[in-house]
C-alpha cells in the first residue's frame, strides 16, 4: 500500500474516531489486507499475522511493522527463499499456533481473538521464565520464528535502513576501535 | 580477422590478466581469449552500489536462482542476488561428481578475480620444500628465493594491505598500511601473545588499496562498503577488470576476444612445438584457429588441464604433456569451514568504523620445526576471522517483543568472535579429474568429472584447528566458546589446484621449474594448474608471482630464439 495514502487514511480515522495506537494498526491492517494478495501466507491468516508482527514491532516514534509493510516483506522472502520443507514447517507451526492460541482463549476460531488475546500468547510465548507445556513446543517455536523472521524484515526495510539505523553506503574509513555513542549515537550500523 | 599473433592467453582471470600484462608491456602481439561474456570495469558492475532492500529478499539468493545455481550455491555465502551474474548457471555448464566436488566458477572477462576473496599470502619455504621433506608426492622444482622477488613485484602492483612481522613461516612482504583490528580482535592478539610462545594474532593481507593509487584503471583507495564481489567503482581491490587488463590494453598490443571458447592446443610433431589453439565461439558455435609462438594456458586449474586433455596427437595420445600419466591428478584445494566461535562480554561502548575487507590472520603455527613438529599429521593450518558486533543479543531477547525490543535491535548486540581454519590437502595420485567424453556439453565437448576426497591426514588435522581454535578464544576469556566442523568436499575453499604439477622430472610432471610443458616447451601453464603442493595460504598471490616469472622467462626464450 502506497504510505502517503496509508498516512491520509490514519489522518481520517483520528479525526473521526478516538483511537488508540492498537486501533490505528488494526485499521491499518485492515488497509493492507485488502490491498495487498500474500504469496505464500494463506489470505485468509495474513491480517493475523500483519497484527502479531505489529505487536512484536509497535508503532513508536517510528513506524511499525504493517506501516513498514514488514508483513508483506515476510510473505514474499517466504515465498522467493524458503525451500518446500521449510515452507511446509512454517505452515505446521502456524497451524500449532493458532490451535493452541485460540484454546489459550477460550475461543472457537483463531478469527474471533483480539489483540489482548493475541498479545497474552506471544507473552507467553516469548518473554522469558515461561514454562511450556510440551504440546505448545511447536508452537512456541513458531512465536521465536515470527520474530526473527519480523526483526529480518525491519532491519532489511529501507527506512529503518537509511534513517533509524546508522547507515553509511561509502563509510570511506576504516577504524578498528571507537566510541559507539561518538560514532553513531548508540545505534548499529544497518549495512 | 588477425590469426596470427606472437602470443596466446588463455584465460582472463588472476593468471591470464597477469600473463596479458606482462607479455603486451614486453611488447608481444598478444590475442587473450575468453570463453565467457565481456565485463567491463565499472561499467558492467550493475549491482555495486545496491543496498539489501533493492532487493525483495534483501540480497538472499531465491530459489529461482538456486534450481540455476546449486552447486555455486554450495558455499553458502559466495552466491547472493547481487553477485549471481557473475557465477555460471551450472544446468548451462554440467559436471559430474564421482564424490562431491564443489566447483565455484565465474565464465566472463575478468573471471574469479572479480569475486576472489583477496587474502594475499606467500608461500614460503616451508611448502616448497614439504614434500621432499615428508616423502609425499614429488619436490617442488622452485624454492621461495626464485618466487620472492615475483611477489615482491606483483604486490607492488597489485596494491596489498598488511603488516611485516618477520617470520620466517609468514615471510615480510611489500604491504601498504594494515586493516586496523577492533578492540575484541586486540583481546585475542594480546592473550595469544601472553600464553603461547609458537603463534601470533596478525592483522590479514589483502588485496586492497588502503593509501595512494594505483595502476589501471583508475585505482584508488578502499572506501570500506564491502561490496567487492560485486565489482568495486573505486577500483580498490585488484581485479583483472581494474588492474591488468587495461595496463595490458593500454599498450596497444593486446586483442582481447571474449565468447572464445579454447578446447585445443595444436601441435606440430615436427617442430615439436605448439603452433596455436582451437576455439569455439561461444555463441555462433563457430570454429577458429589462432596461431602464436607461445601459448599461456591460464583458464583456471580445471578448464587448463582439460584442454591439455583434449589436446591429442600422435606424439601426446593420453593428452599433451602428459607423458608422466599425472595430468588430471593430485587434485588439491584447502580444507576448511572448521574452528570455533565466542561471544565477548565487555566493551559495550566501543564500536568500529567501515565494512573491513579482512580480520586477523593466525599464521600456521604446526610442522614448522622443533616442538611444532610433535603432531600426529603433516602440514599446517592457519586461521581467519575476526570480532563483530551481533544483530541482538540475548539481553534484548529477554525484552521478548514491543516498543523497547524494538529500540533495543536498532543498537548493535553483543561482540563475538570466529576464527576459521584453512588447511593444507596432500597432493594425492588417486585424486583426480577426468574428461567424460559420454556427457557432452553444449559445444559438443567432454564434461569434467571429479573424484577426489580428503584423507585422513586431512581429518586429523580438522580435529587440531577445532581444538586450537577453541581453546585460543577459552584462553582470552571468550564465553560459550563453541567448536564446529562443517561439512567439506574437495573445492568448497575455491581453491582447487594441481592437475598439471610442477616438478623437476618429466616422468613425474608436467611442467618444469618455469612453467612450461616439459615436452612442449612453448606452452606455460601457470594457474592453479601447476601447483605440486597446496601449502596452506590462500593461493591467488602465488599464481600471479608465477605467471609475471613464467612470462618474463618466455620473453627471454624469445629473444633467444629457445622457443
């Protein structure tokens, strides 16, 4: 989705509504799945999974991971660099999850969870101190893969790349040994 | 279309770009030949200043480009969307694999040396005199005082960052200022100088400009992307795209013929001399012959060795030169892809400047006399590597996900270190190369087939450089210091060499002690082709110190009328 028309579409909703920041992304979401046909995650799941990423990298100061189109990233590195097995284990533990996510909540169908539900199970998934029960293992897994796969997709984005991150394309030298903050102000260089 | 010409290159790589320099500024007519596509410096580097999110992957090989290139693929690193071009699509050019062999090839002008790793070692005394030492296979006909003044003269060309410090194994050389190490790689350096009296942490050598210019076109200093496989605007690092080709072309006595695929050398029984080469072009199939008094094969260990294959004769029935039965045989590359890795705990304020093209060195510290010499293997190792600071780190993993993981991953992790090994492999008879005139290939010629191993010399010294390394990162105070060893076939260092060794015989080699055929004294092979020992420095540098003597000598013979 083209951002400018994604930023006019937020602008309409807070003047209409009074939103929280779960509800712009939900609504933004809402934007993205519409527009956008996932290559590899089923259509139906995308908005899920657009909001699980949302909620591992928030909107801040800086956007978050469906203003980034993290999940859209995601879907098409899938569907371009993962070979069938990969593919088909992701599919398993997507399915583990959503199993063991809508039992969590008491729910009939992964579509009737809220983000509150969502949120509980990535908590219990990936902060640490947990205690797994050994039937939610693959789906723990799965909760680890999402992340990394959505911590990929933001540091690949080329706005976190080139204005978030340090970013030097010709860096021009080369020093071995020197002050993180002097040199980038804390942050880690994003090439 | 000129056929006659004083001399042929074959090849346009780190060895033909070398042998096309020399023979032109000797003022040879001089027709170099390349079976692939042209590549022109700067120009033909499309990809040089992506970034990762130019591509929908972020510059990880799809696999729509993997079903193209699976065994280019096999080193897990060298192949990227952005530097795929520059490797060959394997269904376009089979070969087959009694054992796994891994051959990483770049068909177009400029060849490997545009992708090359640049780590530029010189071989030493130590490797030229091994085998007659342990008895393995056949002495080397040269030792390192008829090589050193060569690679004296190619580093100076070549412009090589490093830092002299006097060992005999790791020989000075003509460097320009070193790579600076980062504050972990100082860690490693000052323990290994404290506890251990047999090795050194030194900074690596490589082929790039880090002051001044220099010759070619337009080569100045690197400015630290790390994009060089990709070919550098800058023209930092050598290649024979930045460097000698065009000092080659700027005589005005080089013809330089892409699309030229060489199968043949031609051979006159009577004068007992090579009169030429038979070419295919690539794209027209059509078929040539070009005469010279003197032939440079210089396609790279395998393709040279092929076309000595093909060359049959009455007088060479198994092969030209190949009276010794050894063509195609003593196979060797550098085993490697085992070590060990750490995380640092400390200097969390400390970070480093510029995508560095090289780390550390550990130079071979085994088989070098005295104690060293109480190892249950022959030949030695040295280690590549260096610090760096990780994506995320477990402290960020403990914030799970949300706002603060988020402000957490954008600051570099925790330091950790690597430090790889790479080995000698003994030139062994059995391992070899033959042609399979069965399966052809597109042109109608025979296909390679490979069937070599590493033995247990080999094994047992991956069990040393695991152990060494492992227990070098625990003595510096390294954390979770963990060993690997990975799966290695023969070529997966790209190193592949021998096939048409050197030696002091022509009932034992191919070749004589200045690169020529033994039997056919106008044709050099200098390439990887020739080695009798791999030693077990990067090999690049080596090449290049052979074929500028190999050239010189030829010239020489020239005027002498000896050829």
């Amino acid at each position: 989705m083209d951002r400018r028309k994604a930023l006019r579409n937020i602008g309409t909703g807070i003047g209409a509504i009074a939103v929280t920041p779960t509800v712009v992304s939900l609504f933004q979401s809402c934007q993205t799945a519409a527009t956008y046909t996932p290559a590899f995650i089923p259509a139906e799941d995308f908005e899920i999974v657009s909001n699980l990423m949302e909620l591992i990298i928030p909107k801040t100061e800086i956007p978050g991971a469906i203003e980034l189109k993290l999940p859209e990233f995601t879907d098409a590195y899938i569907a371009a660099v993962w070979d069938e097995n990969q593919k088909a284990s992701f599919t398993e533990g997507w399915s583990e999850f959503l199993a063991a996510s809508t039992k969590s909540a008491s729910k009939e169908k992964s579509s009737q969870l809220s983000i509150e539900d969502w949120d509980a199970q990535l908590a219990k998934y990936l902060k640490p101190g947990n205690d797994i029960p050994a039937e939610e293992e693959g789906a723990a897994k799965f909760a680890n893969q999402l992340r990394s796969l959505t911590v990929n997709a933001f540091k690949t984005n080329e706005f976190i790349g080139e204005t978030v991150m340090a970013y030097a394309p010709i860096p021009g030298e080369q020093r071995g040994c020197v002050d993180l903050m002097e040199t980038t102000g804390g942050k880690a260089w994003s090439l | 279309m000129e056929t006659n010409y004083d001399a042929i290159v074959v090849g346009t790589g780190i060895s033909g770009g070398w042998a096309a320099k020399e023979l032109c500024e000797k003022g040879l007519k001089t027709l170099v030949l390349e079976r692939g596509r042209m590549v022109k410096h700067v120009e033909d580097y499309p990809t040089m200043n992506d970034d990762p999110w130019d591509y929908k992957t972020g510059d990880v090989i799809t696999q729509e480009t993997l079903k193209k290139q699976e065994k280019q693929s096999r080193t897990n690193y060298s192949t990227k969307e952005s530097t795929k071009h520059f490797f060959v699509n394997d269904i376009e050019h089979p070969y087959n694999e009694n054992n796994r062999f891994d051959w990483m090839r770049g068909y177009h002008v400029g060849g490997r040396s545009i992708m090359w790793g640049r780590q530029s070692y010189r071989l030493t005394d130590f490797d030229f005199t091994a085998n007659l030492k342990d008895g393995v296979a056949i002495d080397w006909p040269i030792r390192y005082k008829d090589i050193a003044p060569w690679y004296k003269y190619v580093e100076e060309f070549i412009g090589v960052s490093g830092k002299n410090i006097g060992l005999p194994h790791f020989p000075d050389g003509n460097y320009l200022k070193p790579l600076e190490l980062n504050c972990v790689d100082e860690v490693l350096k000052d323990s290994v100088s404290e506890k251990y009296s047999d090795r050194v942490v030194a900074n690596a050598r490589v082929a790039h400009i880090t002051e001044g210019t220099k010759p070619g076109l337009g080569r100045s200093t690197c400015q630290y992307r790390n994009r060089c496989s990709r070919g550098c605007p800058f023209g930092a690092y050598f290649s024979s795209n930045s460097s000698t080709l065009p000092t080659a072309e700027a005589t005005g006595n080089m013809t330089l013929r892409p699309n030229s695929v060489v199968h043949e050398v031609i051979y006159d029984a009577d004068a007992k001399r090579a009169t030429g080469v038979r070419v295919i072009d690539a794209e027209t199939k059509e078929v040539y012959e070009f005469n010279a008094k003197v032939i440079f094969l210089c396609a790279s260990t395998v393709p040279t060795t092929s076309i000595l294959m093909q060359s049959k004769s009455d007088a060479f029935p198994n092969g030209m030169g190949n009276q010794s039965g050894e063509l195609g045989h003593n196979i060797m590359d550098h085993h490697f892809q085992v070590g060990a890795e750490g995380r640092f705990e400390g200097f969390e304020d400390k970070y480093y400047t510029g995508r560095r093209p090289g780390g550390i060195y550990i130079p071979r510290f085994r088989n070098i006399g005295g104690k060293t010499d109480d190892n249950d293997f022959l030949r030695g190792y040295g280690y590549q590597g260096g610090a760096n600071r990780g994506s995320w780190s477990d402290t960020v993993a403990e914030m799970a996900y949300g706002a603060d993981f988020k402000e957490q991953i954008t600051k570099p992790g925790d330091w950790s270190m690597g430090i790889n090994g790479f080995g000698e492999i003994l030139p062994y008879h059995e391992n070899k190369m033959i042609l399979d005139y069965d399966k052809l290939d597109q042109w109608g010629l025979p296909t390679v087939t490979f069937d070599a191993t590493i033995k247990e010399n080999e094994m047992k010294m991956r069990k040393d450089m695991q152990e060494q390394a492992i227990e070098m990162l625990e003595n510096a105070g390294f954390k979770d210091v963990k060993g690997y060893d990975n799966e290695y076939a023969i070529g997966l260092g790209i190193h592949e060499m021998g096939t048409a060794r050197m030696g002091r015989d022509r009932k034992t080699s191919v070749l004589n002690a200045n690169n020529q055929l033994h039997d056919v004294p106008n044709v050099y092979v200098t390439d990887g082709a020739s080695m009798t020992s791999a030693g077990n420095v990067n090999p690049s540098l080596t090449y290049m110190a052979l074929t500028a003597r190999a050239a010189n000598h030829a010239v020489e013979e020239l005027k002498k009328m000896n050829i």
